[in-house]
C-alpha cells in the first residue's frame, strides 16, 4: 500500500508540476525505498517507474525519472538484484537495457555478469539478433574476460572457432566489437568485491533455499563452481544447494561442443535432479542421425531404460532448451508431487511426473539440479546454465524501515 500511494503520488507531482515534491519522491525511490519495503515492492516500484517513463509530459522531469531509475535506483548489489531477478527484466525495451548496461556505477564484481543479464534478458528467446549486438556493446573486456566473451559467441552460433562470422545481416554489427573483444574504450568495471559476490551467494541459499549456483566435482573432489563448465568424463555439476520448497523453478541449459564440427552420437548428456545418493530424475540429451535433431529421453533411478524419445531442434554442435520444475505442496499422505519439464522455444516439448516423500524434500537430501555427460572418453563438452524464472514461492515478508522525510 505504501508503494503504491508514493507512486500515484510521484505521477500526480509530475503530471502537475509540483517540480519540488516530484524530486523528493525519486529521490526517496532511488535512496530510501528499499531499506522501507524490501525486495518484492522495490521491484514492482522500479517497473512502474520504468513504465511510467511514457507518460511523462515535459522532458526536464523524463531526464531525472531515467536517472533515477537507471542509476540510482541500481547503485547497491542488493536493489540491483531485486530489480534484475525479476521475471519482468525480459520485458524491458532494448534502449532502456542498454542505458542501465553501460551506467558507470553498476554493481557487479566482472564484466562476465553483463553477459549474463543480457541472457536473462532474453531468456524466452524472443529479441531480435541486433539488439542482442547493440547489448553486447556495453561488455567492456580486458584480458581475463576476453576469452569469455568470445567463447560466449561462440556458445551462441555467432562465430567460428576460426573466427569467421555467419552471413547474416543482423550480426554486421559483430565484427568490430569481435576485433577489441566488446567495447574496450572503456574501462572495465568491478564495483563490487569478488568475497562480497561469494559473501552474498551464501546468504541467498541458506535464505531461499538454493539459487541456481553449481559446483564442478571431478570424482568426489569439487574444483569450481559457477555457471558455466567444460565438463569431462566421471564429472558431474550438482547445484550448490538444495530446493526444499514448493514453487516452480526455470533454468536455460545450453550443451555445446564448439571443438567439432558435429555433435558426438557417443555423447549423451543426463540434465535433471537428484535427491538422495544414487536417486535421480531428469532428461537424457543426445544427438539423432539427422544432424541438428537432438532427442530427450526421460530418466529415472527407478527406472531399468530410458522413455521413448521427444525431439528438439539444435544446430550440428549445440542445443538449448529450458528444464522448468514444478513442486507441489505435499500431499495428505505426506508425498511431494513433482513434475519436469522440457521447454523449447516457450512450447513444452516433454514432460514427466515423479514423486519423493515430504521428509526427503524438508529434510533429507532436498532437490538439486544436476548434470553428468556420458560417452565422452577424453574430450569435453561445455555447459552453460542461467536462471530464467521461478526461484519458488514469493515470501510475503516485508522488511520494515523508517520513513522520514526530515532532511528535506
């Protein structure tokens, strides 16, 4: 209710001109809001505003409005969060994603998470290959992230292990920023301590239950941890912690072998979910022999073969699909009903049921995503995997703060 009454009254004090009230509201928006309302009713406020930017009627106050909301309403890692976790960050114009992407002041420890939020951005992969390009000038490289970038195009279909871009019309765009590695007339930005980001990650998996962070075990030994692997034999990527409440939860899964031509049929990627030593649910990813038709073939420990096959379209090396989860609230007889599902291009491609018990879930192992790839020998292929929606149910906590307006 608060957020919603400084709202309407921040549009009123624009749509009047009363210039000196407007002022004060962006400034409590960008400054004090979320210390008030939290996490929840932040985001909902930044989106407004965002929308709000239409409406305004004289050019003065649409100035100070994207300032506060590309600038001082993302200044701390926490509201920065807030704002681009929300389902709603796809929603975003490109020119409004671009502004927020190149603000000096962004509060990420790498240039890696530009990356990501442009992934996140496009996580129902609907925007135009050009505007993806126009984002991606706002990557600002240096020699460790180089690579990354280039690896990340690469992981893309967007440029060759020799180098070379496709002809495409909408990748024109591509070839300058390839010769410097992004836009390197800036300098990067780390505005954020490596230890705070770690610092932080912990926090948000003891709170909420695991967010999609995996840890890269070779044998029994951990050597990584992260979102993108190159994973060899007797590997496997188990997320960091457990899921051990009811909700829905949405990741993108990219599987490439940039390093051939074509996908290995020997190679078969399990991509699903374990709950306790030697349980596991999930799909089983291999290529077909029609090149770029790859096959998901439900798994399960319960199971003595794989079901019979659904198939989604790849390219000869690559296929990305998302692997949403949907866990209900337990049952009379205390049995957790859970289904997953394989998404490609935002139509269900497949889906299964499985059940564990309520104690399992809340107290026993929990779930985890999970991947191990089979078949390899002695090469690898590469992972890539990025959080695009869920993340269980909202808390309706509020963190409570002072308002006050005394030192205006």
């Amino acid at each position: 209710l608060l957020t919603h009454n400084m709202l309407h009254i921040c549009f009123d004090a624009e749509k009047y001109s009363v210039d000196r009230l407007y002022e004060k509201l962006l400034h409590w928006f960008g400054n004090e809001c979320y210390n008030v309302v939290g996490d929840r009713y932040f985001a909902d406020a930044f989106y407004h505003l965002q929308h709000f930017d239409v409406s305004v009627t004289e050019e003065f106050s649409r100035q100070m409005l994207i300032k506060t909301v590309t600038g001082d309403m993302l200044a701390t890692r926490k509201q920065f969060r807030a704002v681009t976790r929300d389902p709603r960050w796809s929603s975003l114009p490109v020119d409004f994603v671009e502004d927020m992407l190149n603000y000096d002041g962004m509060p990420i420890s790498s240039e890696t998470e530009v990356l990501s939020l442009i992934e996140r951005w496009n996580a129902n992969a609907d925007k135009k290959k050009e505007h993806i390009v126009r984002l991606l000038c706002c990557f600002r490289p240096d020699d460790q992230t180089r690579n990354v970038f280039r690896n990340w195009l690469v992981n893309m279909g967007w440029l060759t292990q020799a180098g070379t871009i496709p002809d495409m019309p909408e990748l024109l765009g591509l070839r300058k920023l390839i010769v410097h590695g992004g836009n390197a007339t800036k300098e990067p930005r780390r505005n954020v301590k490596t230890s705070d980001i770690w610092e932080e990650a912990e926090r948000d998996n003891k709170a909420s239950g695991g967010d999609v962070t995996f840890v890269h075990y070779k044998g029994t030994q951990a050597v990584a941890s992260g979102c993108s692997f190159s994973v060899g034999s007797q590997q496997r990527l188990v997320q960091a912690e457990p899921i051990r409440t009811h909700g829905l939860q949405r990741t993108r899964v990219v599987l490439s072998n940039p390093r051939k031509v074509l996908w290995d049929p020997e190679h078969e990627v399990f991509v699903g979910l374990s709950y306790g030593e030697g349980k596991y649910f999930g799909y089983l990813c291999s290529c077909t022999s029609f090149s770029g038709i790859f096959s998901v073939r439900a798994l399960a420990s319960a199971a003595p073969a794989p079901n019979a096959p659904a198939h989604l379209t790849g390219s000869g090396n690559k296929v990305e699909f998302d692997l949403a989860l949907e866990v209900q609230i337990q049952r009379a007889n205390m049995v957790v009903v859970c289904k997953l599902s394989v998404i490609f291009a935002n139509l269900t491609v497949t889906e299964e049921q499985f059940q564990i018990s309520y104690e399992t879930l809340c107290y026993g192992p929990g779930l985890r995503f999970q991947v191990v790839a089979t078949g390899l020998g002695d090469e690898e292929v590469d992972v890539q995997l990025a959080w695009v929606g869920g993340g269980g149910p909202t808390s309706d906590a509020v963190v409570h703060g002072t308002l006050d307006f005394d030192g205006y």
